[in-house]
C-alpha cells in the first residue's frame, strides 16, 4: 500500500510541477514561517506559466526570473547580511503568494533511519522538555514519507515553530541539535527532517551515484526491477490460483455459521491442540480445507487507545473478536511469499475490547497445504502480550485429496517484493530531491542500524552518499555530522566479531572526508531497544562540533580517537588523538541498562575486574582474543594480558553492546577501534 499511494502521490506531484501553470506556485518548503539560511546565495523556485517573469521581494531585496518551456523558474537571494527578521516575502507575476513569519538563520537537514525519526515525546525528559519548548526561533519542517522510482519536484509538510503543542512530534536528536546551536548562536535554526524508520544508505542515494558503484549499480537495478515487475507477477499468480482452484474443487465454501466458530460461547469439546508460532497442523486437521483458530485473550484493564493484533500469517484467514469480523484476506489481497504475511498491527477500537475474557478467532482457507505462522516475525500477539503457545483448532470442511500430478501445479506465489523505502534511490527520488537546492548550512545523519549486516559495503555506501548529496546541491562541502551507532543487543561473555563494531568502523573511516564529524554514541544505547531513549546528549555532541567547526566556537567535541600502537616488553602502547586536558576512566555502574521503557536493568559483570579501563581485547598471531587490562599512562593506554605474552593487535569497545570506560576529561567518550586488519565477517555482504 505504500508503495501504491507513492506513485498516486508521484504523479500528483509532477503534475503540479511538471505542466504549465496560469499562477505561480511554489514547492511547500516556501512556506509561512519557513527559515531561509544566511548566505550569499539562497536559491527560490516554483514553477508558472512558460515565458512569465516572476519576482521575489524580500526585506528590500529583490531578484526577477523567467519561467523556462517547462514552466519552471529559479533565481536566488543575497540573504547574507540580514537580520533574522521575521519578514514577508512577496512573489509576484501575474498573480501574488505572500509568505509570513519568514526568518533568517542557520538550517540544518536532519536525515537517516529510525533514530533520527525518534520524536521528541518519546524520549528520556520529554514532559520537562515539552513544556519548556516555547521556542518561535526554531523550527521543524518534516518531510512525509515518499519512496518512489521516479525524481520528485514537491514534498508534503509545512514549516512549524517549537511550542508544547508541537515539539512533541519534532525529531527528537534534531530538537536537541537545534536547540543547543539556538541558545549559543542567538539565532533562527530551523530543521528539514526528511528520515524514515528501517531504511538503507542506498535508498538515500541517487541513483546516478549508485550507478559508479558496480555491485551497488548490480543489486539496485535489481531491486527496482522487483519493484517494477511485482503487479504483473501479483496479477499472474491470482489469475493462475483461481483457474487452479475452479479446476481442482478448491474453491472456498462460504462459512453458514461463523458464531458457531467465533463466539463467545462455543463449546470447544472436540477442537484440538495445536502450537503457534508454527504450521496449523495436528492429529484430526486437514490437509487441504477450512480450518478455525481459537484462544482466549484476557485484557486486565479497559485500553483507552486502540488495540493493536499481530498476526503474521502466510495464508488467507479472516479474523474475528469476540464474534465481529475484523479483516479477510483472500488471494486476490496477495502481497507475496508464501501468500500473506501480514505482520500487523490492525487495531480494535477501545469499545469493542472487554475487560477480561475476549475471544479471538481466525478462519484459515488453505486450499493447497496448513497455514504457517512464521516464527521468524515473533509469532502472533494481541497488545504487547505475546500469544505464543497453545491455541485450539476445528476443521470446518475438508478437501478430498487429489492427484499428485495434479497438487504439483498448484500455483507458487513469487516472492515478496521489497519494501520500497529499502530499494536503492527511492527515497532520494522522494524526499531528499525534492528539497534541492534549498540553502542550508549542512546536514546531521543518524543511520547504519539497517546496513549493519554488510558493515564492509558500508565503508563505499556511506562516503558515496555524502558525496553524492554535496554534489546534487552544488553547495562546495558543505558540513555533514553522523551519529555513530549506539551500544545495543546482550552483551558478549568474551570478546569476538561484530557486525555492529564493523559499521561503526566503517563509520568512522568516513572521517577521511572533509567537513565531516562523528557524534559517538556507545554510552548511551540500551541493550533491549535499538531505539535507545536518551536523545538529549546525542543531540548535543552532534552541536558541539558544529559550533566549534562552522561556528568559531573553539570546545572539546570529541572523545579520544585512536592513532598509533607500539609493543614494548609484552605491553601495547597506544596513543590517542583529542584527549584534550587528559584520558579518563570514567566510573562504571553497578547496572547497565536493557531497557529504559520499562525500567529494566541487568548487573553489570565486569570482564576486567582489576583494571582501571574495561573494553580492551589483545590478541597474538593465533588471532585468539582474550580480555586484556588496560591503564591510562598520560595520553597513552597501556593494554596486556599474561595470557598474550607476545600481542600483536588490541581492540576497545568491539562488540555489539561492549563494556568500555575511556574518555577524556570533557567525558565524551572514546570511539571504538581496532588496530587489526583480520578480515571482517561481513566482507562477503552485498546489498
């Protein structure tokens, strides 16, 4: 569905820009309450009627343009040394838009996966930090969700000022960016944030960058060949599964008495045991047929929201609660592999949900073979409560068997097309070249959770999307700080290979661009939520190196970062740059945290116990890695272990989730590294 309402939104949007217009327009990232970056050259386009010359006024600036055989127009504004207003800006041809409460300032691009579309009402402080937003000098656009194949000219969203009414749905590392560079800088800040939740590198890349990239080029052709191709492979597998079920009997039976299945009554002498996630399958259950699902769900108190189900089915099931029919998937509702997997939530509206004994049932029609519930997505639950285990089941009807020959034809659904916010330049297309070239003063990413399994890929990913977006917009290069990923998953009994550790290397070696900078992060994650909650001091670190590189505001703004080693007597002596005024241990907690929604911690066990700093592995040629101590000797570490007589490598904080203490005395915390280069476990991974 997602992908359906991209191309109905596609084809609105390039029809408002792509044809000839009577009136002038612009995109709707020139807005009311908009803020246009201070700079010499700040670009303003919308589109007219082919040969009508518009003009921009702006505080007593002004600049004339003419609309091009398209209909298109752009020319630019010397906004570089205005106050912050705010202002009007008036843009005139044959008819008038006039744009209020335009100030002038710093804007930042906040973009990536997940945690940077973490809002602001979910983090740790949200309640204080909501109330005290009021803020009219800084503002949010947020870009709405659009992957598409096709370049965009126009996004969704309006520019918005912090208040308590709105900041609660501000991005929430964005927010605390902002705000630490409003309060230092006394200006306006304002933030595009165009990110979305589980999404690759390469779907924020263009694809005329990913073209330079042989694998990448390979793997993106064919994801938007999937893509492509998926309605009429959708089309062939239901035209094929309706001759295949005429021919073979196998067409469903209209149930006569649904309450005699799904109600709240029913006996259940006679309905059989079967155990999910897992095929629908036991003694008495048919092969072939119509098969009922029951359970009794208990809900202790009245939900004053919706009530979300989970029900991840590959099968055509209708479900119901407390005897009402909720949804029906058929075959023509296939969306691939193995039918329908549906991983939910569809929601029950508060009133239709009891306290106490609710009954949920589901009809499965399974024409060829029993429905599974794949037990890879979780299995099913009703609320946060799992319902993993026992259920009861009751044939309605059987098939008779038919001939095997005749079972081998039965249609085999293709598999499920990808998402097409995970497909290369999709996102790009819709959310990023849309907002180009507006001026701005760089951009702040948060993402790599989605390309941790191909870690190694991501040391070319990664530096080709920065390049390629300093490239589309023509900008020299400009600023772009990314947040390295946080700690996250159980922690490791002994040291060892990490995809998470190689993605953050990757990361790091990302650095070798100019302009750049890396917030680190593997202090403040949470061992059960890849959404850690603490978003304020991600924020923060991210504005220190802004306001000390762009802003002539000279402070620490980065941990220590590894440099050199030498071995001397069995010892590896490691030196470090930005340790500014001295290394630290920083004290560690008898705690660390699983997760903080629900307040869950776990004991701290140390794998070092006697030494000052934790997080240190040494290795010698058998590349065997075993704990090491490690002790702050000025601006040097000092890492041994008498099981390594003789080391030849040392790693610190290379683990998914690692115990690790060594800062500086700005307590911002070292980056992980290692001094190694064995082969990384993702070395083979392509996207």
């Amino acid at each position: 569905m997602r992908f359906l309402f991209a191309l109905r939104f596609a084809a609105a949007v390039t029809g408002s820009f792509g044809c000839a217009w009577a009136d002038i327009k612009l995109p709707n990232i020139f807005s009311d309450h908009m803020v246009l970056q201070k700079s010499a050259r700040v670009p303003i386009w919308g589109s007219a009627e082919p040969g009508e010359e518009v003009t921009v006024s702006f505080n007593g600036v002004s600049a004339a343009a003419k609309a091009d055989a398209d209909g298109k127009w752009m020319l630019t504004l010397n906004l570089e040394d205005f106050a912050p207003g705010p202002f009007e800006m008036t843009v005139a041809g044959k008819n008038k838009i006039t744009l209020t409460e335009v100030v002038v300032g710093e804007v930042w691009v906040a973009s990536g996966q997940s945690n940077m579309q973490f809002i602001l009402k979910n983090a740790i402080g949200a309640e204080a930090e909501i109330a005290r937003s009021a803020n009219p000098l800084l503002r949010q656009f947020a870009v709405k969700t659009n992957a598409t194949s096709e370049s965009m000219d126009d996004v969704e969203g309006k520019w918005v000022s912090a208040s308590p009414e709105t900041v609660g749905n501000f991005t929430a590392v964005g927010y605390f960016f902002a705000k630490m560079l409003q309060k230092e800088l006394s200006i306006p800040v304002g933030l595009i944030h165009t990110s979305e939740g589980g999404t690759p590198s390469e779907a924020w890349t263009s694809a005329e960058a990913l073209d330079t990239e042989p694998d990448l080029k390979a793997s993106s052709e064919r994801l938007r060949a999937a893509v492509r191709d998926a309605p009429e492979k959708k089309k062939a597998f239901i035209d094929s599964m309706v001759a295949w079920t005429k021919e073979n009997g196998r067409e469903d039976k209209p149930c006569a008495d649904a309450a005699a299945y799904a109600g709240a009554d029913v006996s259940t002498a006679g309905w059989v045991v079967v155990k999910l996630p897992g095929e629908v399958a036991a003694p008495g259950l048919p092969q072939a047929g119509a098969v009922w699902l029951r359970k009794e769900i208990d809900v202790p108190t009245a939900p004053t929201e919706k009530f979300p189900l989970y029900l991840p089915i590959d099968g055509f099931d209708s479900v119901y609660w407390n005897g009402k029919l909720l949804k029906q998937t058929t075959f023509q509702d296939y969306e691939g592999l193995g039918y329908v997997r549906r991983k939910g939530p569809f929601d029950i509206p508060p009133e239709d949900v009891k306290v106490g004994r609710n009954i949920l049932a589901i009809r499965l029609y399974e024409p060829i073979s029993p429905a599974i519930f794949p037990a890879d997505t979780g299995g099913p639950k009703a609320g946060q409560v799992s319902q993993a285990g026992e259920w009861l089941a009751k044939t309605e009807y059987e098939f008779p068997a038919i001939p095997a020959e005749k079972m081998a034809t039965a249609p085999q659904p293709p598999a499920i097309p990808p998402s097409p916010i995970h497909v290369a330049s999709f996102l790009f297309n819709g959310m990023i070249h849309p907002i180009i070239p507006y001026a701005i003063r760089g951009v702040i990413w948060y993402q790599g959770e989605k390309n941790a399994s191909r870690s190694f890929q991501y040391r070319t990913a990664f530096p080709l999307l920065i390049t390629d977006w300093r490239n589309q917009w023509k900008q020299e290069e400009f600023p772009f700080y990314f947040c390295q990923l946080a700690n996250n998953r159980p922690k490791a009994a002994m040291p060892g290979e990490s995809a998470w550790a190689e993605l953050r290397e990757a990361q790091s070696m990302a650095l070798k661009l100019p302009n750049t900078g890396q917030a680190v992060t593997i202090d403040v994650g949470e061992a059960g939520d890849i959404h850690p909650r603490k978003k304020e001091e991600v924020g923060e670190r991210l504005a220190l190196i802004a306001l000390s590189k762009d802003y002539g505001k000279p402070s620490a703004f980065s941990g220590p970062v590894y440099d050199s080693m030498k071995v001397e007597r069995g010892e590896v002596i490691l030196s470090f740059l930005h340790t500014g005024g001295g290394l630290k241990a920083a004290p560690l907690p008898e705690t660390y945290v699983v997760k903080s929604l629900i307040n869950e911690t776990a004991p701290l066990v140390r794998n070092s116990p006697n030494s000052q700093l934790e997080g240190f592995a040494i290795c010698g040629e058998d590349r065997k890695w075993v704990w090491a101590d490690a002790k702050i000797n000025g601006n040097n570490v000092i890492v041994w272990s008498d099981k390594v007589p003789s080391p030849v490598a040392v790693r610190y904080a290379w683990a998914d989730n690692p115990t690790c203490n060594l800062t500086n005395d700005s307590g911002l915390p070292a980056s992980p590294f290692r001094t190694d280069d064995f082969p990384p476990v993702t070395l083979e991974a392509k996207y």
